[in-house]
C-alpha cells in the first residue's frame, strides 16, 4: 500500500506492506534510524515518535494507521550543530551511556514538556517508567528532563 | 517478530466494518488503537488476513455523563479518560482505576473497546466493568445489541463476542456522590498489567451500615468478576475494623487464583486479602461529600 503522512514537516510517500509497524517503515522506508527497535511488543519505549502532538510507541502502530498524520522523529528534535534544551541538559548530566534508549527518552520527554512544562519530578519519573534504560540508573536522565522545563516554559 | 501479512482496511461507517468483518472465511479482526492487538500480533497469538481499522467510523470517541450515567464510546482513549475533569465526580472508581493503565505512550493510543476486546484478566477496565455492572454495546450483522459485562468475559483473552461483532461502547449506570470507594493494585512497574487489584464500592444506609456492596478482583481470576462471598459479608455492617478483617479474609478464600511466572497463586491470593482491606479502609476513608 502507498501512504502518505509528514515526517519532520516534510510530506513523504512510502510504500509499506499492511504489516509494517510505523517504527520499521520510519527505518527502512524513509532512513530514518534515530527511531530504535528493542522490544517490538510495547514494553520498553525505544521506538517512541511523536505522532499529531502525542508520543506513542511506533512499535504498536501500524505505517497505514498514519496515513495523514504529523510525526516528528528524533531526527526533527535537532537543531544542526546546536544542541537542543534536551541533548544539552542529557549531555551535562550524562543522561545515556550506551545512548539505545536515548531517542525514545528525547521524544518522550519533548512530548511531556510541550504539553507540560511545570512537570514535577513525580510525573516526570512517572512518564519516563514507560522507557526501559539498562544503563544509567534513571537518576540522570531525570534530573536532565527536570533541568529542560525551563526551556519549554514560554 | 513480525505479524504474518494480513490485509487492511479502514471503512468510514460501522455498517461496512461489521461487513468486512463478518463476511464467510474473512478470517478478520477489528483494531482499534492496537495497544494490545499489535503484541498479539507480534508474538503470532492471532494471524488473520484482514485488519478492520475503526479510526475513521465517526461517533465512537464520546465520553457521555447524564442521568442515565455515564457512557464511553469504544474509541475513547485512555488519555480522554484522564483528561476529562467530569468524570472526578461522574465515576472516581473508573477514573481511578484508569490511572493504573499502562505508560504515557500507550494511553495516547489504547482505547476501552480494544481493551475490553482483548480481556486480559489483569486488565483494569474489564475489571472496572464487571464490578460495576457495566453493559457493553456491541455491533454486528444481526444489528446492535448489549451483553452484561459479568457474562461478557469467559477467560483469558475470550469473550462472549460473536463473528463480525464490534464493541461500540461501555455504559456505567450512575454514582451516588455519597458512595464509598476504593482502588488497589500491585503490579511489578506502575503501569503494568494487575498482579492483583481490588475495585470496591459501597453505599450506607441511614443508620451507617454498609449496603449494594461490590468487590471485584482484577489480575487474581482467570477472568474479573465480583466476590459474592466478601460482598455479602460486608452488607449491612457497620464498617469497622472488625468488618473489613473479615470481608477480605472471606474475599482470599472466595477466589481462585492462577499461578504463573509473575506470582504463585498464594501470593495472589494474600494480596486478594490485603488490598481488600486497604481498599476498603480507603472507602471507609473517604469523606461522605465529594469523591476525591
């Protein structure tokens, strides 16, 4: 099937098979690899994108079911050299190690701090228990979104 | 893994989608958000040939409060759930109940009808719905009709639905504002499914004693369904100490619980008796206006 959606404010058209996960289609249809598979049955979190404003995990969505829709992959989530308020702050607290789970812990939290940039510590430890991390310990990555709110609070 | 292939589609009126699902040998399944199907799907549980989406029938995604309750349609996300202030006083036992529901992502997608659907034992919102009397409203090719919730769910992931058959919505008859109320659950991450929980309610008589008592088990059951034994125990005391000890006490030994990787059966059953007590102690809690 053929479908169509925007990816990164870029209108794109990929061919997929009914059964391809929006994840594997953002990979191999559209090269977009900063999107990271671990589990593929919903668990863990690596594969979250933002889809129309939400995070979701593109491992439980299929590539038809975003037909039209605005995605916005970690890949949107840079800024060429700079780094954004979250690489920056992840960067200072040393928030990845192996860096697996990084993109998903960068879309989720852009997606919480977008829509609630006075969260406290509690809803941000809550958000991110959906993001499996074997590295770090969590602490890190926690204190890094915490530092972030305040770029988002405009 | 990968799913077997399967075809797709994504009709715009219920009326198709009941007929691509019910035509001979289509071998088809609804999906909805897919929070639940797409790991079936992965992990080869189901492998149909045809995938009816139902993200564009219209009229599926309404959360309705009135005097007849309050009504949610089949594609109402967990994340409508807990955006939407009404419930707090329409239905706190559902609203918080839902809080236990998977992660961030999962709610922005998973819907009630998928969840009902999928009848996980440990799921919260089947729970929900059967210690409620909730009726479900399902479509399909002999027109629309409504199945009790208590004879909705068979087992682990079965459910009284037919071929063809869609989920349309779940209507829970209306709260009382001096109801009493309590929600409790173990799980091994928030957000994952039950090991155990307890959703319990109760109404007082003039005199104070506890009346229309329902106690459901999530998680500890191959399937939710309320505790007749614990409920019938508590009606008509006052509650105390003394009731609540013996309520959940008859509640453990009332149960029959699984025993699988996650927990033995008298793990669950222990916990079957201690988060009656605390769900209770928290009804008991509870000031008599307001529900939060």
């Amino acid at each position: 099937m053929t479908i169509q959606f925007e990816v990164n404010g870029k209108a794109v058209k990929v061919e997929v098979e009914p059964r391809t996960h929006l994840a594997d289609c953002l990979r191999h249809g559209l090269g977009l690899t900063g999107t990271h598979v671990g589990c593929e049955h919903g668990v863990c979190g690596a594969c979250t994108v933002i889809v129309n404003g939400e995070a979701v995990r593109s491992c439980l969505m299929l590539a038809v079911q975003a037909e039209g829709a605005k995605i916005i992959t970690v890949e949107g989530l840079s800024r060429d050299e700079a780094l954004s308020p979250l690489q920056a702050a992840f960067r200072k607290h040393h928030a990845l190690q192996c860096g697996f789970c990084t993109p998903g812990m960068i879309t989720t939290a852009h997606a919480l701090l977008t829509d609630e940039p006075d969260a406290d510590i509690k809803r941000i430890r809550e958000v991110l228990s959906g993001n499996l991390c074997r590295c770090t310990g969590y602490i890190p990555i926690v204190e890094a979104v915490m530092e972030a709110r305040a770029a988002y609070r405009k | 893994m990968k799913p077997t292939p399967f075809d797709y589609a994504s009709p715009a009126t219920l009326a198709e989608a009941v007929s691509l699902l019910s035509a001979r040998d289509a071998n088809a399944m609804p999906i909805a958000g897919g929070q639940s199907l797409m790991p079936v799907l992965a992990f080869r549980l189901a492998a149909p040939k045809l995938l009816v989406d139902l993200r564009r029938i219209p009229g599926l995604n309404r959360i309705e409060t009135n005097s007849e309750g309050v009504h949610l349609g089949a594609m109402v996300r967990w994340r409508d759930i807990e955006d939407d202030a009404r419930l707090d006083n329409a239905h706190p036992l559902l609203k918080a109940a839902i809080e236990h529901v998977a992660h961030y992502q999962i709610r922005n997608r998973g819907t009630i009808g998928g969840s009902l659907a999928h009848a996980d034992p440990a799921a919260e919102l089947p729970g929900i719905a059967v210690t409620c009397d909730g009726i479900i409203n399902a479509a399909g090719p002999n027109g629309a009709r409504t199945i009790r919730a208590a004879e909705f769910f068979l087992g682990p992931l079965s459910t009284a639905l037919k071929t063809g058959e869609i989920i349309t919505g779940l209507q829970l008859s209306p709260w009382s504002v001096a109801r009493r109320w309590g929600f409790e659950e173990i799980s091994r991450r928030r957000g994952d499914f039950a090991i155990t929980a307890i959703g319990l309610f109760y109404d007082t008589d003039a005199a104070g004693r506890a009346a229309n008592t329902h106690i459901g088990v999530i998680g500890a059951c191959r399937r939710p369904h309320r505790i007749a034994e614990a409920e019938a125990a508590l009606n008509g005391c006052a509650v105390n100490d003394a009731s609540i000890l013996a309520a959940a006490k008859v509640a453990a030994t009332a149960v029959d619980p699984p025993e699988d990787l996650h927990a033995p059966a008298r793990y669950r059953r222990a916990l079957v008796e201690t988060l009656v007590e605390r769900a209770l102690r928290q009804a008991a809690a509870r000031s008599t206006r307001g529900n939060t």
